[in-house]
C-alpha cells in the first residue's frame, strides 16, 4: 500500500496530496531473491543480470538509442540545457548543463480504449493517509545515529 500526506503549496494557495515513499529502497539483492521465487532462475543468476543491466543500457543508449524493457518500459538520454538568441552562440558544452535518463513506463490499451502504464494498477492500489506526524517504523529505516539516510527518492 502506498502512502501519501496533505502538502501545502504557497504559491498557488492549494493543498494536494503527495506521494511518499517509507523507509529505505528495495535493494537488488531482495528483487533478485523476490524474482528467483517466481521463476526457474536461481538468485545468484538474477543477481548477476541485473548487476550489469546498467552498462548494457549505457552502452546502446550511448550508441543514440533508446532502451525497452518489456513489462517495464523506455529509458533514454535527455539533456538540461540554456538556450542562446544566435546561431553564433550555440556551445553544446557550455550549454549543456547536466545528462539525465528519461523513463518512460510501458503503456497497453485497454479494451475501453483507454490506456494503462506499466507498474502503475490503479484498481489495485490503496492509498493511506501518512499524518505529519507518522514517523518511519520500516525496520532498518535509520542509520547507526538514529537519523534517516538520505533517500534519493523521498
């Protein structure tokens, strides 16, 4: 189940909820054995595909191409840039200020015509109220001085 808080956005005046995410990351090591379970794959055999999942997607996405994960989706090279008025201006690295990955969930369409994306079965999901207050009891959660590591996604 998910959880999301009540957030306040002063420019605009409005409160909208917000996803938040508990606790630490899924690790691959805990995919790996979670896949192993379902399918005739050991772990040991998951463990080493998915450690080298990210240099075979540099790799062809570094050739300009774009990457399909089937059931996933599509992972691509975009750019940060500054704009100049001139021609005489452009400085691709001067302008480029950072390379970041665009992902893009995998969509099918539904039989109403409607599309679904990958990961994301809205039906299926239950969302629950996470109060200001609620503080993070995933075991684990908090490194040796009592405080949360850094989350790169919360």
């Amino acid at each position: 189940m998910p959880f999301y808080k009540k957030a306040y956005q002063k420019k605009q005046g409005v409160y909208y909820p917000q996803a938040i995410v508990q606790g630490k990351p899924v690790e691959t090591e805990t995919i790996a054995k979670d896949l192993a379970k379902i399918s005739t794959v050991s772990n040991s055999d998951v463990q080493a595909v998915l450690g080298d999942i990210a240099g075979v997607m540099h790799t062809r996405m570094a050739q300009g191409k774009s990457v399909h994960i089937k059931g996933l989706g599509y992972f691509r090279y975009v750019l940060d840039t500054t704009g100049v008025k001139s021609l005489d201006d452009f400085d691709f690295q001067k302008q480029v200020k950072a390379v970041r990955i665009e992902f893009i969930p995998e969509r099918t369409k539904l039989s109403n015509g409607t599309y679904t994306r990958a990961l994301v079965d809205s039906d299926e999901l239950e969302w629950i109220e996470l109060s200001p207050e609620a503080k993070d009891t995933t075991p684990g959660g908090e490194d040796s001085d009592g405080d949360m590591e850094e989350n790169p996604l919360g």
